[in-house]
C-alpha cells in the first residue's frame, strides 16, 4: 500500500502544479499580472473631453505618486495582445512583460490612447490607502467607475471552477480519505490488541 501512497503524493504535486501554471496564464491574459487595484469605467457621459478625462488621471496618479495603466485587451485565436498606456510614467517602477511569450504588450503613445475609448480597465499595481479618492476624482468628469481590489483568492476560485480542475482536486481529496482511514483502521487492530 505504500506505492499507492506514492502515487497519490507524485499525483498531487502533479496537479497542484498544472494549477498554478493555469492560474498564472489566467491570471496573465485577464488582468495586469500584479495588480492590487482595477478601476472599471463603465460609462462616460462626455460633458469632458478625453483629453480632459485622461489629463484627470494623469493628475489623479501624480497625487497619489502611483502609476495607472490604461489596458486594451484584445484576445484572439488563443493568443492576448494587450494595448497598455502608462499614467504618470516617472512613478512607474514596474517592469510588465507577460509571463506567457506568444502574448505580445504594446506600448501606446499619447496620441494612440486618444483614438481609444474612455472605457475599459485601468489597473495600478502599487497598493492604494484610499480608493474613494480615486472614485470620487474620476467621478468628477463624467465617468461612472468602479474601484475594485483585487482579491487573488477570487481568481483561484474562477479558476477552479472554470477551467474543470474542481472535480481532479474534489476526487484526490476523497481518495486521500479512504486511504487515511484504511491506514488508520489497519493499525487500529494492532493497537487495541497491545492495550488489552
């Protein structure tokens, strides 16, 4: 019994590692890889300009010393091209590069960010002491927006149940039992006969 042991081990390591590696490229196509906040704008009533609404966040960064990155994304055919425009360049002290490399990130002028729309995903990868601030300054020139943390448990879950790795970590839990038991109850019988 100890070889099944064995296997059971090798093929949980096994699947814990296929999950990560899912979770990272998950992780990797949907969002800026190392993202404490999102900012979703979901709609803009253009009683500012875009210049104007783009200067706000370039000012809401710089009072906040923290980079913001304007992302598009664009998946196609198994492949993530993701647009990305950096507010308030100096206080940029990331590097992004995506960790899978048939993913390509591209660069964009101020010029290309003003043929783009005003809504989508924003993300800063610094931790942030007061999203409201954020919320209430952007809500100021016309954009509906929602400052979310991200929560790296919630995209584990995603995963999880997403991607049909659930039910391999449901089974491997249950036979983890059984075996537990089955051990247990062999060397039952040989401590309660040494107590009698």
């Amino acid at each position: 019994m100890k070889w099944l042991k064995h296997l059971l081990d090798v093929f949980t390591l096994t699947l814990i590692s296929l999950f990560l590696m899912v979770l990272l490229y998950e992780e990797d196509s949907e969002i800026l890889t190392g993202s404490q906040v999102a900012i979703q704008v979901e709609g803009w009533d253009y009683q500012y300009s875009k210049a104007e609404v783009f200067d706000r966040f370039e000012r809401v960064a710089k009072d906040l010393d923290i980079a913001i990155f304007k992302v598009i994304t664009d998946h196609k055919k198994g492949q993530v091209d993701k647009a990305i425009y950096t507010f308030n360049k100096k206080a940029n002290h990331h590097t992004i590069t995506p960790m899978n490399r048939s993913y390509s990130y591209q660069q964009l002028t101020l010029d290309d960010l003003m043929k783009r729309d005003v809504r989508g995903d924003y993300f800063i990868l610094d931790s942030v002491a007061n999203p409201h601030q954020i919320k209430a300054a952007l809500e100021s020139v016309g954009l509906k927006v929602a400052v979310v943390p991200i929560k790296r448990w919630m995209i584990y879950i995603d995963v999880l149940i997403n991607r049909g790795v659930l039910l391999p970590f449901v089974t491997l839990l249950i036979i983890y039992i059984l075996y537990h038991l089955y051990d247990r109850s062999k060397n039952f019988k040989t401590y309660a006969t040494m107590r009698l």
